[in-house]
C-alpha cells in the first residue's frame, strides 16, 4: 500500500481571482500581461513557502531514525492526483515536467543522491528519462549495463539506479543482482503517468538500496527458479494475478522474473509454479494511464 500522506502542501494556484476575459468588456494586453506577473510571483513565493516546509522536515528528521528521502509510494499518488486534475491549454507533459522537478529536487534537498543510468540501449532515452523524472541538479551518472548500476548503487549511500526494464536476451537474468537482504531494491517503474507519445516514455526501473518503510506494494516483483516451463504454469500464474516479465535459461533451468498483485499471497505464487521458491526483489505502483486531456 502506498505510504499515508503528509498534510498536503498548496497546490500552486493563483492567491486571486483571475482577470475574467469578457466579449463585452475586453481586457487590454497589459492587463493580461499584469495578470500573469501576478501569477508567476505567487508560484515562486509558494515554492519558496515549499522550501521552508522542507527545511522543517529536515530539522524533523534530525531527532528521529534517518534514512532516505525517497517516498515511491507518496510520488506516485502525487502523480495520478496531478493528471487527473489536470486541464485546460498547459499540456499534461509540460505540468508532469514541473512536478517532477520539483519532487526531485527538494528530495535532493533532504539528502543529496545521483542517478545511476544504463547505457547499454544507448544514451538519449535514459538521459531523457533521468532528467524529466529527476531534474538537473541530480548528478547523471553514465554505466555501460545494469549491472553496473547495480554495484554503484549497493556501494552507494543513497543514490538512485536506473534501467530498461525491457534489457533483451543477452542481458541474462540481470534480475539475480537484486537478490539478498542487502542487495538494491526495485523501489519504481517509470514514467509515473504513461500515455502515448510520453517525452520520457521509456519504460525503466528504479532501484535504491532498501527502503521498506517507504515502498509501494501494488505490484510486487520476485525471482523464481523453475526446471521447465509449462502452459498450466501460464495459467496457474495469470490466476493467481502474477505475469512472467523476463527469463533466462542456464544449465540448472529457467530463471525467472515474476510481477504479481501486491495482494497476492506468495504460497498463490507458489503453487502455481509447482512450490518453486520465490525471492521478492522489489515493489512499485501499478501502471497508471493519463486520462483525456479536459477543457478548461
């Protein structure tokens, strides 16, 4: 479940009403170009009110069990709440992008961290994936493959990794470096809102070092190991709510990566897999689609 939220911040809005834009009073150009003046002033002194409620959290973490920044769960609920608000001329992208900054940043704010990004399907879509997601002043850190992440991520004291989640045949079973109580945790999908055309639609895994308090169990992803693959299994796995994502063949058989509902019991998986062990290697929020885009 994804964690309680906060009391909520303001929504960035304007503190009046707006100049209303009548047929039968027309407005002049400088009263319109006065009215968006106001309103940028008002979105910097709501982010700059932001950033106090920030520096209080921080003066709050000091007194209690420190840990990261990140709040997986928190930022996805945060995102659907903004695509399902969202109308009018500003594309959902464009709003996205902001908030997207501006969690971003203000957890880096709380505790300074990179982004670790896989190079191995090539450098723009991950570097355009990092920057909407995770802004600029993140420091981007290039790898040649997901493993590499990986170990960056597990020698790190609280950076964030990302990849592919489509990493092709040659890969392997890559999923077998999250594997252990001390190894990095899938902690999110990306993007947050998917919809065609996405400007940083890859889809990509997040992972950090674990982080349980504040992760998202909505779908849930575990390694299983089985000698064969078999169509009951298929069918066994699709009723209990679970889906082979990726698998791997070696001398010993089939490796695999499992997504399942974060409601499904682990014995469900289990049997469906005839007892196979399974080994839970992360969570996330479960795919959320934008809705059409509103008039104003």
């Amino acid at each position: 479940m994804p964690d309680p939220a906060p009391p909520a911040t303001p929504d960035i809005a304007p503190s009046a009403a707006p100049v209303a834009v009548s047929a039968a009073r027309p407005v002049s150009l400088a009263g319109l170009r006065s009215e968006i003046d106001r309103i940028d002033t008002t979105m910097h002194e709501l982010l700059m009110e932001r950033g106090q409620v920030i520096e209080q959290l921080i003066e709050v973490k000091k007194t209690q069990v420190s840990g990261s920044a990140f709040r997986p769960g928190r930022e996805a609920e945060m995102m659907r709440r903004l695509a399902l608000r969202h109308k009018g001329l500003l594309p959902l992208d464009t709003a996205e992008g902001i908030w997207r900054v501006i969690i971003a940043t203000f957890t880096w704010v709380q505790a300074n961290y990179r982004v670790h990004a896989d190079m191995s399907g090539g450098d723009g879509p991950m570097r355009d994936s990092a920057r909407f997601h995770f802004g600029f002043t993140a420091p981007y850190v290039p790898h040649e493959d997901a493993s590499a992440v990986m170990a960056a991520v597990a020698q790190s004291a609280g950076d964030l990794g990302i990849f592919r989640i489509d990493q092709g045949a040659s890969a392997g079973a890559w999923w077998r470096g999250l594997v252990g109580p001390g190894a990095p945790k899938i902690i999110a999908r990306l993007p947050f809102i998917e919809r065609p055309d996405h400007p940083a639609g890859t889809p990509v895994y997040v992972i950090a070092n674990p982080i349980a308090d504040a992760a998202v169990r909505e779908v849930v992803l575990y390694v299983a190991r089985v000698e064969r693959w078999t169509a009951d299994m298929n069918t066994a796995l699709l009723e209990a709510l679970g889906e082979v994502t990726a698998s791997a063949a070696d001398s010993s058989g089939l490796s695999l990566l499992i997504a399942a509902d974060g409601e499904t019991r682990v014995s469900q998986l289990q049997a469906a897999l005839g007892g196979a062990d399974l080994t839970e290697i992360g969570s996330h929020a479960a795919r959320f689609s934008a809705p059409p885009r509103r008039p104003a």
